[in-house]
C-alpha cells in the first residue's frame, strides 16, 4: 500500500481487494471503538457493490467484533424490494447483518414501499431524527470512493 500526495484526504492504493479487505475492517472497526468511546455509539455510512461481500467477509473473521452500538444508513440505495439483489440493504441483510449482533433499530433503511420523492424526503427525516444531536457519520466507506475520484480528478487520469 502507498500513500498518494498532495490531495486533502490521504489515499491509500491497494493492489488487490485481499490486501483492502483486513485493513478496511480493521479501520472500521478501529472508528468504532473510538467513536463508543467518545460519545456513545458509531455511526456508518455503507456503500454498495462489491463492498458488501468484502466488507462482510472481513468484519465477520474478527472474532470480537461488537456491533451492539453501531447506527447504519446506506449511501447509495436503490429503490427496490430488500429482497431484490440491487437493494444494498438487503445485501448486507443477508451477508453480514444476519450474522452479527446489530439491532434493528441500529439499520436505518428505505421505505420501498412509497414513491421514489416520498422514500427520499422519509429517509432524510429518518437520518435526521437519529442525527439531530450527533454529527451525521463517524465514518463512511463511501469516501474510499470519493478520493478515487478525487486522485483521478486530480491526476488527470481518465475515469
């Protein structure tokens, strides 16, 4: 892994989802215990994609993850059925959040069950009553994914 300079986020390019996968599981859970630590609980933002399956192989091989005080919302859901394989909800739901000891009230998901302009303005009203004393994400995986955009922007790498 090598750092990447001048942006105003630091990058760390991998070459490999093998070589990502322990390290982001352990920076996740490294957030986590400081943010219980500071306030209380940890709050997530989730991607989907190939994310999921990464990021629930890996949190899922430590053996004293605790995910009791964690609150998680979804950067980039679809509007579809959980049951649907595009919903991220539902990919985590099987892949990692059955397995592990989150609470429900600690998954904030999508009402897909209304209109695509009704579901949105539901989820922003879910996102903040849950917030409204607390900054909005402790971490977001989602950055990973903003500084690959931010380096090709950049760099003038073709995207």
């Amino acid at each position: 892994m090598a750092p990447l300079s001048p942006l105003p986020v630091p990058v760390l390019v991998f070459p490999s989802s093998a070589e990502l996968g322990p390290v982001l599981a352990q920076l996740v859970t490294s957030r986590a215990g400081k943010a219980i630590g500071s306030h209380g609980r940890f709050t997530l933002g989730l991607s989907g994609g190939s994310l999921v399956s990464m990021l629930s192989k890996e949190l899922l091989a430590l053996s004293e993850l605790d995910c009791s005080k964690w609150l998680v919302g979804f950067c980039d859901e679809r509007l579809v059925s959980f049951d649907d394989p595009e919903s991220t909800y539902g990919l985590y739901k099987s892949q990692l959040f059955s397995k592990i000891n989150i609470p429900e009230s600690g998954i904030l998901t999508i009402d897909c069950s209304l209109p695509v302009n009704e579901c949105a303005e539901d989820y922003t009203r879910k996102l903040k009553e849950v917030h409204s004393n607390h900054r909005l994400l402790d971490f977001s995986v989602c950055r990973i994914f903003t500084s690959l955009f931010s380096l090709l922007k950049h760099t003038g790498l073709p995207r």
